[in-house]
C-alpha cells in the first residue's frame, strides 16, 4: 500500500465519526490540560519561598496523582465507548479484505494523532491558563501573587511521559477488543444489546445488601478516628451497591414499568420503556457511574467549601486565646508542678516586658493515661502490638486527671471533690455509669460536668479519640496509681500535660514576635530536661497555614468537581448518542404507522426523565447518608458547624441540579435530532 495511505484511513474515519471523537478530543484535552496545572501548582518552583504555600502545593500534588490515576480509568473507559461506535466499520474493512494487522495500524494512527493533538493542546491550554490557575490559587490562600509568567519544564516533561503511557495502553486495549473478534461480531457489535435481560434479582438483593451495609458504616460511626479509618471502606462498599443496584433495579424497574398497562400503554411511555428494556444492563452501568461521579462532586465541593467558609471558626476553636504554650514529658515527676509553675511566671513576665495587658489566663496541668474504654473500665495493660491489632478504635480513650483546685481557681468554679471520688465529662457519647475504673483503681462518680468541657479543651469534640476528664481531689496522689503501668516498648504511659493559654492586647505583629519571644524562652527552660514536646505558638502566627490548608482543598476540590462534572457530560453525551443511533431505525418504524413528532418528543421526554432522574435522586441519597461520616471527618480539622455543612451542601446540589438539567437538555435534544 502507499504510504500514507493509514494515516489518510485514521484521519478520514476520525472526521466521519465527528460526533464521536470530538467529545472524546476535547476531554483528552481538559485532562492534559488540568494535570499540568495540577502538577504546576504542587511540583514546580512557583510556590516555593512563599510563606504558607508549602502546605497549600502539598495538597495540590496530592491532587495531581489523583488526576493522573482517575485520567487513566477514565479515558479507557471513554475509548471503550467510542471504539464500539467504530466496529462495525472495522468489520466492513476486514470483509473487503484488510486483515488485523491492516486494522491495527489504522487503529495506531488514530491513536497516535488523538495523542498528538490531545497532548499538545492539551500542554498549551494548560500553559496558558496556568497564570489564571495560580491568580486563583494564591488568592484563596492568601499568600503574595507574582506577576511573571513561567513554564515548568518538570511539569511538561511529567505531562508527556504519563499521557503518552495513557495512549500506548490505549491503543494495546483498542488493538485487543478488534483483534479478537470476527469480521461478523464486529459488524453486529452496536446490536450487543439487543436481547432483553432477565430481572435478575438476586443480583439485585445483594447490590442492595452491599449498599446497606455502607449506609450502616457511614451512619453507625460516631468518633472520628473511626470516620477516618472506616471512610474508605463505606465508600466502596456504596459505590459496588450503587452498580449491582442499577445494573439489576433498572432491569427490574422496566418490567414493573410495562406490567402497569395503564402506565405502559401510553404514546410517550410505550416505545421509550420498551426500548429501554432492551438494553438496560449496560444502561444501569453507565447511571452508576453518573451518580458515583455526581456523588463524588456534591462530596467534595460540599466538604471542601464548608471547609474554606468556615476555616475562621476552625482556627478560632483551635486557638481560643491569642497566645497558647503547651509543654509534656511521660512518667512522674514531684518536681513537674513547681516547673509548671516556673514556667507560667516565666511567660507572663516575657509578655509584660513586650507591652502585652495578659488577660484571660488559663493555666494549669494535668496527668493523662490512655488505654481501652468499655463498660466504665480503663484497661491500660494492652502491652503488645497484636493486642492494638485487634481493639475497637472507637473505645479508645484518654483519660486527663485534674486537680479539684486548679479547676476552681482557672475556670471559676466552686467543685468540691472527696478522696475516692471524681467528677466526670466528655464532649463524646460515651457511657459513664455510678463508677469508674482505671487499671485496679475506682473512683465513685460524684457528678458531671459534660457541659462545661470546651472550657478546659475548645476542640474536645473533634479529638481523634475521645477524652474524659476527671476532676480530683488531689492530682498528683492520684497520678502515683499509675506509675508502674508502661506500654509496649517499656515507655511509661502516665503522661504531665502542662497548658497555658492567653490573650494580649497585641495587634496581630505584636501576637506573632510575642510567640516567637516566648517560643525561645520555652525552649531555654525546657530544653535537656527530659521533656518530649513543647512548643508556644499564636492564633495569628497559625493563620497562614489554616488559610494555605482550606484555600488548598477548595481549589483542589474546585478542579476535581470540575474534572468529575465533564466527565459526567461525556458519558451522558456518549449515552445519548449511542442510544440514538440504536433506537433510530425503531422511531422511524413507529412514524411509519402514525407517531409525529410530538409523540417523538413526549417518548423521548418519559424515557430520559425516567432514565436521568435515577442517577440524581440516588445521589442525594448518598450524600445524605455520607455527610454525617463527613462531618466527623471534618472535626479533626476543627470545624464543628453540622448547619454551615447542610448548608454548603444544599447550594452544592441546587448548583449541580441545575448543571445537570442543562445537560440534560442539550443531550436529550442531540438524541432527538437522530431518532428524528
């Protein structure tokens, strides 16, 4: 053959098949285009040097490798679809006698310009609008913009590596569907789903078990170490159900549908369910994967814009007071109190010498033990790995003993505790009866004070593990129970927490040379003393790096959603069109015994409101049931704000919804033109 001559084939089956490879070329395009801003933002050099970035371009190349992992499944899954639009054409070409091998170098060169021409366009859309990226991106965590323009020759060179393995793999699984097929199961492969399935219930009640069972986690878990831990695992479970569910529930779905006669037979229902019927295996695949991306979009904007809008409220509750000291060292020390208090006087003094009006003075220690929590009994002899392997990460606690004193004398109140006994409370749902055990020692309990935690800790409810504070009447004869218990590398487990928090008067200059004063005057006193951490920070000083961590995973989420939204556009619009092409022969028989238009539309209407609806509907549904997992999830960063969530995740929706009915239009209407 001459040369040329496949390059000439892939090009002229390429532009004969427009409908088809357009989508696709635009999508291979944004791909390249957003993994190369990705990789800008979170590798190169742009960021670095700026205050409160590193955190922020952490988050961003976190981004980038999902990017990367989910373009790959994606543009297989998109390819897939696309190739079984041209076997048909590939079984006319082996009947008129091109072998494999002819075919595969059609196939090559198809690819290789797809590549090509998506790799290039791809880097030169993401070049350019890189500047807009980082605008953005520097503005939402608040760090200096610069005003030069640059390249990442990193990120180009990562680009072209990981799209062109994409393609290579492409092609080798393209190569693969053809190859294996003969000339007559490739002219008759855009009829595969002709033959109605059965209602396969089975199928059916275990998609909606496995489903269950991830509700059951997401909704069950109430301490967000588990959320973090278990997160994942409803997630998948929720995902699988969703496709047994669809797969099997659309099948089903359409026989109850044409059972109902007085639904069934009707001009706008008759041809679209019966239709349906015949294809709705593949059908309940792709809603699936329309409600897992639609759920994965309201997740994350909802999740991360909560996050950004709130993160006043998260660095507020992280840091009550303006100026926070926190000192620890394992094990009992008589001396700890009289250091505590050596300490308290030390940083005062440093904070009147530097102008500051020190108000609000909250300082004191505690002794802490932790162990295993279950009916009203601490168990702190888990002295080996293999009994950590197999514990209840829910029902581990920590337990912080506070002098009766000391809780008087800080917070204003009036608590009075007899030897034997304790007063009790914990920001989490933890069941605490008439006494409580620690190893072999019990206290009775004399009262609770659950309401009055956010005094001693502001973030108690978004611990990773729950605390229970015990107000004592002597602190440090309590601590002396548990100096002979040790974990399982022989470190003690009774632990000196020293806290001292305050406000200052300062403006915002002043609270941060004010910490870094006192950070060094914390480490001169401590330092070589046995101590295992401590440190002195401010509330104005940890600003930056809030603002750099939420501005970074809204703008994360904002490029994920959008990535996750076109991908949902395409396989709705690959949908429509393969759908189209499939029910045209059957709409131009029912025009031939008296359907119009009309009727057209309104079949066309019931059939994709009864189809678009499902992934929707079920969408909301598993947003409703994972946002409770989320809120907890969103604890750990110190948000505890369930309304502003609800909130931020009803706009998601409205936002979404309406997204999706606009798609849903200019589709619906692309089908239309081609039945009609």
């Amino acid at each position: 053959m001459k040369a040329g001559f496949y390059p000439k084939m892939a090009v002229s089956g390429m532009r004969k098949n427009g409908r088809l490879y357009t989508p696709y070329m635009i999508t291979c395009i944004l791909m390249v285009a957003m993994f190369y801003i990705l990789h800008f933002l979170g590798f190169s050099d742009v960021m670095k040097g700026m205050a409160g970035g590193g955190t922020a371009t952490d988050m961003v190349g976190m981004g980038a490798y999902i990017m990367a992992i989910f373009a790959a499944i994606f543009l297989f899954y998109t390819q897939s679809t696309l190739i079984k639009g041209r076997k048909k054409e590939f079984g006319l070409y082996s009947i008129l006698g091109m072998n494999k091998s002819n075919i595969g170098k059609i196939i090559f060169w198809e690819t290789a310009i797809t590549g090509v021409f998506s790799i290039g366009f791809g880097l030169l859309t993401g070049i350019g609008l890189s500047k807009l990226a980082e605008l953005g991106f520097t503005k939402l965590i608040a760090v200096p913009t610069r005003y030069e323009f640059s390249v990442s020759g990193i990120s180009v060179i990562t680009t072209l590596i990981l799209f062109t393995i994409i393609f290579f793999f492409i092609y080798l699984n393209t190569v693969r569907q053809v190859r294996f097929a003969n000339p007559i199961q490739l002219i008759s492969a855009g009829k595969a789903g002709e033959k109605p399935p059965k209602a396969n219930w089975a199928v059916g009640i275990i998609g909606l078990a496995v489903l269950g069972s991830g509700y059951a986690i997401a909704l069950k878990i109430e301490q967000p170490i588990s959320a973090l831990m278990w997160f994942f695992v409803a997630v998948i479970l929720i995902i699988v159900g969703t496709y047994l569910v669809l797969i099997a529930g659309s099948v089903i779905l359409c026989k109850l549908l044409q059972k109902n006669k007085k639904y069934y037979y009707k001009t706008n229902h008759f041809v679209s369910v019966s239709s349906m019927a015949y294809r709705m295996k593949r059908n309940g695949a792709s809603l699936a994967s329309i409600c897992i991306l639609l759920t994965m979009i309201l997740v994350t904007l909802s999740s991360t814009t909560a996050l950004y809008t709130g993160e006043e409220q998260c660095l507020d509750a992280r840091y009550p007071n303006e100026i926070g000291a926190f000192a620890c060292k394992y094990g009992f020390d008589e001396s700890l109190p009289s250091q505590g208090e050596r300490l308290d006087k030390i940083l005062l003094a440093a904070a009147e010498e530097n102008g500051a009006v020190v108000t609000n003075n909250y300082t004191y220690f505690v002794y802490s033990i932790s162990g295993y929590f279950e009916n009203d009994r601490l168990e702190v002899n888990l002295n080996s790995l293999t009994d950590m392997a197999f514990i209840d990460y829910d029902k581990v606690a920590q337990i912080q003993f506070l002098d009766d004193d000391d809780y008087n004398r800080v917070f204003g109140h009036n608590v009075k505790v007899n030897p034997g006994e304790a007063v009790v409370g914990t920001a989490k749902k933890i069941a605490i009866g008439n006494e409580i055990t620690i190893g072999d020692v019990s206290f009775k309990v004399s009262g609770r004070f659950d309401d009055a935690i956010s005094e001693i800790d502001p973030i108690a409810a978004g611990a990773a593990s729950p605390t229970i504070y015990m107000i004592v009447d002597d602190v440090e004869t309590v601590a002396r129970n548990f100096i002979q218990y040790v974990d399982y590398n022989g470190e003690p487990m009774l632990a000196w927490f020293w806290y001292c928090r305050f406000d200052t008067g300062l403006d915002d200059e002043g609270q941060i040379a004010l910490a870094e004063t006192l950070s060094e005057k914390v480490t001169e006193e401590l330092k070589g003393k046995g101590f295992s951490n401590y440190y002195c920070e401010s509330h104005e000083a940890e600003r930056g790096d809030f603002v750099s961590t939420f501005g970074g995973l809204f703008f994360l989420g904002i490029l994920l959603s959008i990535i996750f939204l076109v991908s949902c556009v395409v396989i709705i619009y690959y949908k429509q069109i393969s759908e189209g092409f499939e029910d045209q022969a059957r709409f131009g028989i029912m025009q031939k015994v008296g359907m119009n238009r009309d009727d057209i539309r309104k079949s066309i209407n019931s059939q994709m409101l009864t189809v678009f609806m499902i992934p929707v509907i079920l969408a909301c549904i598993h947003l409703a049931v994972v946002l409770p997992i989320v809120d907890k999830l969103l604890m750990l960063f110190g948000l505890f704000n369930m309304p502003l969530l609800l909130a931020c995740a009803g706009v998601c929706v409205l936002a979404c919804g309406l997204f999706y009915a606009a798609t849903y239009k200019l589709t619906s209407n692309a089908y239309y033109k081609i039945v009609s």
